[in-house]
C-alpha cells in the first residue's frame, strides 16, 4: 500500500517539485519573524513569494520557471539593496534548465546566470576586495550548478540510450526466435513431405502390385506386402525421429542419425524393390562432406524418384548418377516415362523442397521434361571447401 502511494506520489512531478523546495520554505519562514535582511515584511514576503512558489512547476515548464525567477531577481537587485534566501531558486531553475534535453538553452541559463553574479556583486557587496571574491565565489557556484545539470542531462541520456538498446536487443532476440521457430517448423515440414511421400508412394506401388499378383502369384504378392510392412515401419520410425524433436524433454535420448550419401544404395534396392528398373552409378572421387550436404543430396534423390514412381508411369525406367566433381557435386535423376504428359496433382511441394534445400549450400535445381520423352532432374551442389580440404590431405599423404 505505502509503495502505490509513493509511486503515486512520484508521478505528479508539481507534487516532487514542491517537495524538493520545502527547505527553501521553511528556510524562509524564520525570517518572517525577525528583521528579514533589513527589509520590511511585506516586500520580503512578496520576493519571497515571487521566488519560490514558481519552483513548483520547475521540471513541468522549465525554462518559464528559470525566466521567472531570473526576472524576479533583476528587479530585486534594482529595488532592493539586499539578498534573501529565496534567491537560491535561481540556482535550482539553472539547474532544471541545464539538465533538460536542449543544451543551447543550458548555456543560455548559464550566461543569465554568470551575469546574475555579477549584477548581485556590484549591487550587494561593497568594497574591490570583497566585490572581487564574492565575484569568483558566485560565478564558481553557477558554474558547478551547470556542470552538475550538464551532468545529470549526459546521465538520463545514457540511460535512455541503454534503455532503447536492451528493448531494441529484446525486440531483435524475440524476432530471431521466431524466425528459428520458422526456420525449424519448415525444415520439419519439408522432411515430413519427404519421407510420407516417398514411402506412401512405394508402399502403394507395392499395393498396386500385390492386388494384380494375389491370384496368379501367390509368392510375388508375399512379397510385395512383406515390403510394404517393412516401408510402413521405416516411415513410422523416421517420423518419430523427426517428431521427438518436438517433445518437451529430452530424457528419451539420442535419435537415429539422419540418412547421407551412403543411405543411397539402400534407397535404390528399396525402389527396385518396388518393381522399378533403376541404374545407380557415381563417377568421380567421393569426398567427406558435412550431414547437412549428405541430408540434402540423399532427400533430392529421394524425392526425384518418388516422383517417378508416382508420374512415370507402369513401364518406365530409371537412372541416377552422382558426379563428384572438382568443386561441385552433381545428381541427375532420369527417367523415360511419361514426362510432360505425366498427370500433375497440383501440389508442387516436392520440387521447391528440392529447390530450397539446394540453395542452402548455394546450389541450384533444375526439374523439366527430357527432349523425346521422360523427366529429368538435375541438382547441383557446391562443394568448394571439402574438394580443398580433400586436396589438401591427398597431398599431405604424398609427403
């Protein structure tokens, strides 16, 4: 309760603003019953009262203030022989002004003020000696008022600036993990669509197949449906891997790897398996490149070919070939099916995954009918850094 009141106080900046001049009041109040400087009581009171009470607007109209009181003094010392205390209110309107945002208008009291000093010199104090130290001892007291606001200005400047940097920073943090979170929700999207739709495709290929063979040959749809058991478990096991990302604990432990280059060949036994004819061959010295590259060329292979199983057509074939070269990898996936004339079911995501996951690594991906049939993809992936650093080691095994 007491803390709501005191911040309730604090917001009403006349409230402070009367406060903090209460000792100038009650200051003067002792004053009232004496002989006040020599000066009759009215006209005490009156300067009194001209000096202080605008202290209670100080900080909302600073600069008026300041001209008040500053006003209020240049007319005491052309009528009246004698400081008061209250004129210690030019010192506070100094310092409200100097410590606003504008420092043209802080040097701007300051001069008022040193020309204060000098005017109350003259007119209050009599004698060379007396005149010149009262002199240095007034202007050195404006002088350390300024600086004392020029200071606080520079400090609520800085806090200010550290206050806009640490939102600024948390603003910037918050837009980071949201793209992260984007970037992720993508990512497990695209492997989603990768592995449903690849192992759907063959597992309805093998369906296709099991439903014309289960009254001829027995065996043959055996067979087609063990394979379609063994790619459900396969789906099921890599959809899981992908999804416990997304628990909230980690204690179910480590995941199964994701598939590389080395995964190829048992994607091509898998799709000949579906009673697709299919050629793999690589050419060129395989290099040692990072899980992501691998990932990348494994789901564009993957992809390619679960393209051709569903658009190819009953008697089409297949080939993939995967070309290290010096500073690039190519992997071209082609088939004689059906090309252009292949039915489009409108979703498209296949081939902008296979876009979006080449361009990572600064690659690219073309996809288009063959010149006399068929289809064929062609993803290039730059490998500029493994081809050096696999150079690299070849000549150190020379030495």
């Amino acid at each position: 309760m007491a803390g709501r009141i005191w911040n309730w106080c604090r917001g009403i900046t006349p409230l402070v603003d009367l406060f903090l001049a209460s000792p100038l009041f009650l200051l003067s109040l002792g004053y009232f019953t004496g002989p006040a400087f020599g000066l009759r009581m009215s006209a005490f009171v009156l300067i009194t009262a001209a000096l202080l009470l605008p202290l209670v607007f100080r900080r909302t109209y600073p600069r008026t203030v300041f001209a008040v009181v500053s006003l209020v003094s240049f007319v005491q010392v052309l009528l009246v022989s004698v400081p008061v205390v209250a004129n210690v209110a030019v010192l506070m309107g100094l310092y409200t002004v100097a410590a606003g945002p504008s420092f043209r208008w802080g040097l701007a009291a300051l001069t008022v003020g040193q020309l204060g000093a000098v005017l109350a010199t003259f007119r209050f104090v009599s004698g060379e000696r007396d005149r010149l130290s009262n002199l240095i001892a007034i202007s050195a007291i404006v002088a350390g008022v300024w600086l004392l606001g020029l200071h606080m200005r520079t400090r609520r400047a800085y806090l200010r600036s550290v206050e806009e940097r640490a939102a600024r920073l948390e603003r910037e943090r918050d837009t980071e993990v949201q793209i992260a979170m984007a970037a992720e929700r993508a990512r497990i999207a695209r492997e989603l669509h990768d592995v449903v739709a690849h192992n759907v495709s063959v597992i309805v290929v093998q369906a296709d197949g099991a439903s014309y063979a289960i009254d001829t040959d027995t065996a043959r749809a055996r067979a087609a449906l063990e394979a379609i058991s063994a790619t459900g478990r396969q789906a099921l096991a890599e959809m899981r891997r992908m999804l416990g990302v997304l628990r909230e604990s980690d204690d179910a432990g480590s995941y199964t790897p994701q598939p590389g280059v080395a995964q190829l060949t048992d994607l091509v036994e898998q799709i000949r398996a579906s009673g697709l004819p299919l050629e793999f061959a690589v050419e060129g010295v395989p290099l040692e490149m990072s899980q992501g590259r691998q990932l990348t060329i494994f789901r564009i292979v993957q992809e390619a070919l679960t393209n051709t199983l569903k658009h190819a057509g009953p008697r089409a074939t297949a080939r993939v070939l995967l070309h290290y070269g010096d500073d690039a990898i190519e992997v071209r996936v082609t088939d004689d099916g059906r090309g252009a004339a292949a039915p489009d079911d409108g979703s498209g995501h296949g081939l902008l995954g296979m876009r979006e996951r080449a361009a990572v690594y600064g690659g690219e991906v073309r996809a288009r009918p063959r010149v006399g049939g068929g289809f064929e993809v062609i993803a290039r992936i730059p490998v500029q850094e493994e081809a050096a650093r696999e150079r690299a080691r070849r000549e150190e095994v020379r030495r």
